[in-house]
C-alpha cells in the first residue's frame, strides 16, 4: 500500500480528510525528530521536510511528491527532484496577509518616525524629533509580484500611492500601475520612494540588490527586505545607508542569520530589525494544510497539481 508520510502533526479532523480523500493510502504520522530515514525511503507522498531528510529523499525509489510546509524552497535538492520526477509543491500564499501587513507596519513605523518614538520611550525621554511624514502619494516599487507582492500592491493602492512592479516575466498585475521586467530596474528604481524586496532565491536572484542596484535608487529611497537575506548584498546595503541613497531599511531577513550580536545594523537608528517573523501567522497551519488537501484531490486522480507546483526551471 502506497503510503503518505507526515512530518506536521495534523488535527485529527483533518487526518480524517487526508483518508477519505486518498483510502487507498496508509497515513502515518511521525514528528521530524523521530522519523528515520528508512520512513522517509518508502514514503510515496511526503509532507514537511527538513535538511536532514535529504539523502534518504533523493535515495528513494518510491517517493513521487513532496509538499513543502514554506514559500521558499531555495534549500531543497530541486535538481535532483527533477531527475527522478519527483514533484515538489510549497506553501505559496499563507504568507500574502502576514507578510504584506508587516511590510506596512515597518513602513508606517518609519514613515511616523514611531521607530524614533519608541527609542525615546525605552530611555524615558519625550522627544519630538525626526520626521514625521505620509505615504499617501508616494511610490512604491515591489520586487516579486507573487502572492506577498499583489496582496501589498493591493494594500499600497488603499493607502493611496503609486504602485510599480518588477518580475522576471513582466506580465502585467492587478494593482500595479507599472510592471517591469527584472532587466528594467534602473527606470523602476529611480522612480521609488519605497523599494520592497520579496524575491525568492534562486541563482538570479543572487546579490540582486548590490551596489549596481542600489545606485540606481532614488536618493532618500526606504528599503524593506523581506525576501531572502541572501538576494541582497549587506555591505552593499550598508553603504547606500551611510551615503544617503537609502534614507533607512526595515529589514526582517539577513544574509546570516541569526544577525551577529556585534553587526553595526544594530546600532543604527535609520533600521528597523525582526528576526524573519514577517510570515508568522497563527493562521499558517490552516492555511498550509489547504493547499495540501487541494494538491492531494488532484494528485490521488492522476491530475497536475493546481497549487503551488515548483518549477524547476525557474527553481521557484
């Protein structure tokens, strides 16, 4: 009997769910601490992962999908995967509502100088210095028009600014005013008063913000990061910060994680630092477990998964 391994501890409502749609697949349930590798080598259907599960997953004659419990999947074996067929779906839009509601949270944060206030509350001062300025009117530019990004063109447009997008296909986007492709940042970054990264990682991606990128923003520019650490250039970043280019960044993901204790970012009150909690959510699990059961319809029937099936081409 083909069997559907789970590393996520489901409610037992849904357990029920995860039978009737696939009975003719034995379920079991192991928290990742305790599953072996010779679980994860006869699993056919596996759901979470972790680092560890790597070589028993690529090893594996049966193992045909795996559903990963996150957006970013940068740290999967992908080629592999793609050699022997196996599918790989992620968790793509559990994080849209959390993660567009942090950007504007950092961004009003900054905007209202709530970050200064908050400062000279801590040290007991009633200091009104700082700027105090608005969003409305202003330009943001959005790089990853995915799930996160549409549902903050969606929030940008509310608050009455000027929506500009950047992705690698340039396909026009709800809610965006402009869309570039990722070759058109200079004339897109030139016109941003707000550039937000939500880029996945892949081998584009990079670096993408460097020195190159960030010359190319406009000067006084904010910068919110809440793609991957990686896809920005830190010392590149630092030095726009201290040159003006950027008049500050909020930023919830770093190159190296955790951020070191002795790293100069700390200590700058131009920045705003959360520890990659911008897609936590108490809603995640649930919303999580919903594209699983959609993919699962599919998959017991013989049809292409309809959420969230990587590409490996494009490695996202």
């Amino acid at each position: 009997m083909p069997t559907i391994l789970t590393l996520y501890e489901f409610p037992e409502e849904q357990m029920q769910q995860i039978r009737e749609i696939a009975p003719d697949y034995e379920l079991k349930s192991v928290p990742i601490k305790e599953v072996t590798s010779e679980q994860i080598r006869e699993a056919d259907i596996l759901v979470g992962w972790n680092r560890k599960l790597e070589p028993a997953a690529v090893e594996s004659e049966h193992l045909k999908w795996v559903q990963a419990w996150s957006a970013g999947v940068d740290y999967f074996p992908m080629d592999r995967f793609a050699e022997k067929k196996v599918l790989l779906t992620n968790a793509g839009g559990v994080h849209a509502i959390p993660i567009s509601e942090h950007i504007f949270a950092v961004l009003l944060a900054m905007s209202r100088n709530l970050h200064g206030n908050i400062r000279s509350q801590a040290l007991g001062k009633w200091e009104k210095s700082g700027s105090y300025g608005e969003i409305s009117g202003l330009t943001m530019v959005i790089v990853g028009t995915g799930h996160i990004g549409r549902a903050t063109a969606k929030l940008a447009k509310a608050f009455g600014m000027r929506t500009i997008g950047v992705r690698h296909s340039g396909r026009p986007e709800e809610h965006i005013d402009e869309m570039y492709r990722t070759d058109g940042i200079r004339e897109a970054f030139a016109q941003g008063d707000v550039i937000v990264n939500i880029l996945p990682l892949t081998d584009e991606t990079r670096h993408f913000f460097d020195r190159e990128s960030f010359g190319y923003m406009k000067k006084s520019s904010l910068f919110i990061n809440v793609g991957r650490g990686q896809s920005v250039d830190t010392e590149a970043m630092v030095e726009a910060l201290d040159s003006g280019i950027l008049s500050g960044a909020a930023l919830d993901v770093f190159e190296q994680e955790p951020l070191p204790e002795d790293h100069p970012l700390w200590a700058r009150e131009d920045v705003i630092i959360t520890p990659h909690v911008a897609g936590n959510t108490d809603h995640y699990d649930v919303r999580a477990a919903e594209i699983f059961l959609d993919n699962l319809r599919a998959f017991v029937q013989g049809q292409t998964l309809p959420r969230n099936l990587v590409d490996y081409s494009k490695k996202y």
